[in-house]
C-alpha cells in the first residue's frame, strides 16, 4: 500500500501540474487590459495557498508536538515550514514579475505584499531557531513560536479587506471577480500546487524521520562501544 502510495500519488501531481501549465498558458482566455503578463496568476495565487496550507500545517504539528512531545510531531512541523517558505518564495517572486509591467514597479508597500514578506520573514525565523537550538528545548522553542508566527496567516488572507491597497482582491469580494474561463484553470491550478506541497512535506518528513532513526542507530553503537 505504502509503495502505491510513493509511486502514485507523485505521478498524480506531475499530471496536474501538466494540466495547470496547460490550463494557464493555453486555454484560459488572455485578459483583456493586463494581457499575457496576467497569466503568472494561475502559478503566483496557487503558490501563495499552498504556502498557506503548509503553514497551518506547521500549526497543527507544533500543536501536536506541545502536547503529546513526540519528535514526529517536531519533524512534520519543519518539514512543513520548509515547504511553506519555498512557496512563500515563489509567491514573492513572481509578484514583481507581474507587478512591473502592470504597476510600473516592481514592489509597493501595499498590505498584502508587506504582510506576505513579514510571514516570509517569521517562518526563516523558525527554521533558523530549530537550526540554532539543538535538542528538545529547541524544539519546544520552535513549536511555540510557530504558533505565535501563525498568527501573521489570517491577517495576510484579510489583508485587502482590512486595509486599503492596489493588491487585486480576487477571492476576498470587492470587485475582483474573475472571468468565468479564468475559473477552471485556475482550481487546477491550485490542486496542482497543494498536491505538490503534500509530496515535497511527505518526502521531507520522511527523510527527518529517516535522519533520526540513523541518529539512533549510531548513537547505540557509541553506546555498546564504550
């Protein structure tokens, strides 16, 4: 089962991604002011919920590792915060490449990108203190803070409703409705994005799991050698 699952669920996501590169680039309809530009969209709005499902993810692991203290816990919460940061990357990359030709610049202090770079910020944090405090109290420090940092989630989904900026709404109402041909893209975007995140959080989890039973191991052998 195991093994179907390694082989499946992998060739799964590639299919979807296939389908949202194809869905993007080759039939959504091009927008009718912003053009061609528009279609970093589909990858940048995708990336941005997969960072944000990764870090509810870390949440409910720190959660988990708080209160039952099991290093399993600990590994899935860093396994996670690793993807979410990557994607949270992405998101702040292809931003500007979208912004440039549409706002004449590349970055504006608008509440969405501001918050969206302070979560970037807060989950670098978090993987720097696990790195930097070794041991159980480092990673109780860390699950701690992550749920702290999570607070900073909510606001950046809200953003645009509780501030006011030029950031586009697109799910969060006022005026930012998509294109009824923008829509089926754009989920399959989306699933394609969040199935790659479980894979790369299921490929991490495994290794940190993997990296702590050889810990164990060698740690044994010192034992019986001495």
């Amino acid at each position: 089962m195991k093994r179907n699952a390694d082989t499946l669920l992998p060739l799964i996501t590639i299919l979807a991604m296939i389908a949202a590169l194809a869905g993007a680039l080759l039939l959504a309809p091009t927008e009718r002011i912003m053009g061609d530009v528009q279609r970093i969209f589909y990858f940048h709005l995708a990336s941005a919920f997969a960072a944000l499902v990764s870090f509810t993810c870390v949440l409910i692991a720190s959660i988990g590792f708080i209160l039952r203290r099991e290093p399993t816990w600990d590994n899935l919460a860093g396994s996670a915060a690793e993807v979410g940061v990557l994607f949270t990357t992405f998101v702040l990359v292809t931003g500007p490449l979208w912004a440039r030709p549409v706002w004449g610049q590349w970055w504006v202090w608008d509440p969405r990108l501001t918050t969206t770079l302070i979560l970037w910020f807060l989950y670098v944090g978090y993987l720097v203190l696990r790195q930097t405090v070794p041991g159980y109290g480092g990673a109780m420090a860390a699950a701690v803070y992550a749920v702290l940092a999570f607070v900073d989630v909510p606001v950046v989904y809200f953003s645009v409703l509780w501030w006011r900026g030029i950031h586009p709404r697109v799910l969060t109402g006022g005026g930012g409705g998509l294109d009824p041909g923008m829509v089926l893209p754009l989920l399959v975007s989306v699933t394609a994005f969040l199935l790659l995140s479980g894979v790369l959080i299921r490929e991490r989890y495994c290794l940190a799991n993997a990296a702590d039973c050889v810990d164990r191991i060698a740690f044994a052998s010192e034992d019986m050698k001495s």
